[in-house]
C-alpha cells in the first residue's frame, strides 16, 4: 500500500526523512482492526518526528500521521482517536503512546488500531473535517471545556492564532460562549481570526483593553510574559504544547500575588472525542481547513508547515 514514512530523523533538515512509497499491509492483532483511510490532517507531532523528537531511531521506518477519519472493516464511518492507552482517561496512562510513535500511523491507505480507539463518524461531518478532530481539535475542546474552568461570558485570550489548535480554540470558544481574544505577529492572521470568530485581534505582545479569565497557551517562550500579564486575578492560564521553544518558569511571585494557576493539558480521551464530533454536528461548527492535499503530495504540506504559512489543518485525502 502507499503510505508517508519517516526513514530518518534530522533536526535541521526534517524533511530529508520523509519518505512516500510502497509499505508493507498493517496487521492488526487481537483487539485491533483495520481502517480504510479516506482523510488524515497533518500536526505538528508529525514534524517533530522527522526532528527525532519523541521517537526511537529502532523505530524506523515509521508510517507518520496521528489523526485520520475511514471506514472500518464493517463498512461503517468512523474518527480514529489516536491515543494508544488504558483506563477511564487512556491520555493518564503512564504507558500511553500515539499512532506514529509505537504503531505505524495514519498516512497510509489502511492504518491498524484497537477497535476501542474508534468513534461513530457523523454523516454531516466530510472525511476531511473529522480528521481534523482527533489531535487539534480535541486538544483545543479539553483546554476550553475541562481544564479552563470558565462559565460562558468569559474572556478568554488564544495566543498565536493561525495554527491548528488555536483556530480551533478561536472557533470552539466563540461556540461555547466566550468571549475571543486572539494574537498574531501576523496582520493576514490577525484579520482571518476575526472572520474565524474572534471578538478583537492584537499584534502580539500588544497591550490588552483588560485582562482575561484565562489564556489557552501553545506557544510558549514567544508569548509566555504576555500571558502572566494578561491575567485577572484567579486567572488561568492552559498550557498546551510550545511551539516557540520551552515554557520558561513562571513569575513566581507574580502567579502568588495574583493568585494565578497554570495548568497542563493534552489530548482528550476517546468519550470527549465522540462528544466533540457530536457538538460539531449539533452546532454546524466545522474544522478550519488551510488546504487539502492528495496523500502523494505530502511533502508540499509538511513543507508549509514548517514553513509557518498556514492558517489552520492541512488534510491528506487517500
């Protein structure tokens, strides 16, 4: 079958690694099936794996891709969550792993997975938005609805609009209620996040109109001061993930005084999954799709992603 593999790791030039062509059928044990790939968005996940980050090097080749959206052996439409884990919260297994990090991944006509990983897709959902859901999209609906603690009303401030989990904090906020504050160093970004939904844009670092009730932070370094800063007191900031480099240490005596909380999030689990696809299906909401490729064309997207000219997922059709 075709599929999109890493070969090789490079931090400095990651697409060396990426390799498109023939790879051996999945085979999916007891427990697991298999999944005809119809659409699968690309994430940043992705990209570090060709950097070496987060995988063995006994590991490759590996099929890349953690999100994809098929049919499954039955015939039926079906979102593939990608978390590999147990328990109630398979994202709280110490043993967890993602698709493309242990088990080949998603970037493939057919991907094997535990038939508990996968969830009824809408029919009013296209392939390629439901793709978009697994990884972004569910980071994005756990940061807002679990971990921020907000009633609707709320100011919530999405540092770095532009990228997947930023515009699906921008869109899912506005949906749940809130109101939407976002940033960008770009002016092109700036004005699609108000056509996306935001409230007001600000060049980043700008001086806020007030402070919010919580920030949702992914780009970590760039944008972490202007975090702290843009706070109420009892805010909250929720840390997903740091594109811009690490998230340096808080401002102690700022977090104390104000009585701030920083809290980490990742992925949801398979139950949010499903109802995050049923919100979309209730409300109309859909995934921002930057642009959709054939799966043969996978070096031109991960190549903008690296590049940083996207606004939103990029999808592979199969």
């Amino acid at each position: 079958m075709f599929a999109v593999t890493a070969t090789q790791t490079d931090p400095d030039n990651p697409l060396a690694g990426l390799t498109l062509g023939e790879h051996p059928e999945p085979k999916a044990p007891d427990g697991w099936t298999t999944v005809s790939v119809r659409a699968a968005a690309l994430n940043h996940h992705d990209l570090w794996t060709l950097k070496g980050v987060g995988i063995r090097q006994d590991r490759l080749p590996i099929v890349l891709g953690c999100d994809a959206a098929g049919v499954d052996e039955d015939g039926n439409e079906v979102i593939v969550h990608s978390v590999i884990g147990t328990g109630a919260d398979e994202t709280l297994d110490p043993k967890r792993t993602l698709l493309s990090e242990v088990y080949d991944g998603t970037f493939a006509e057919r991907v094997a997975v535990p038939r508990r990983n996968l969830v009824p897709k809408p029919s009013a959902l296209s392939f390629e938005e439901a793709a978009c859901l697994p990884t972004a999209w569910l980071t994005a609906y756990r940061m807002l609805f679990d971990k921020a603690g907000l009633e609707p009303g709320s100011t919530v401030l999405v540092q770095g609009a532009g990228g997947g989990v930023a515009t699906a904090l921008i869109a899912l906020g506005r949906a749940g209620g809130y109101r939407v504050w976002a940033t960008s160093r770009s002016e092109a970004k700036r004005d699609r996040a108000l056509q996306l939904g935001a409230d007001q844009a600000f060049e980043t670092g700008a001086r806020l109109p007030e402070r919010v009730d919580a920030v949702m932070e992914t780009v970590g370094q760039a944008t972490w001061d202007h975090s702290l800063k843009s706070l109420k007191p009892g805010g909250r900031i929720v840390v997903s993930g740091a594109t811009s480099g690490a998230v340096p240490s808080a401002d102690l005596n700022r977090v104390f005084f104000l009585q701030l909380s920083v809290v980490g999030s990742t992925m949801g689990t398979r139950d949010q999954l499903q109802r995050l696809a049923v919100f979309l299906e209730q409300t109309g909401l859909r995934p921002q799709i930057d642009r959709t490729l054939p799966l043969a064309q996978a070096r031109d997207g991960f190549a903008a992603m690296e590049e940083g000219e996207i606004f939103g997922k990029i999808v592979f059709a199969v």
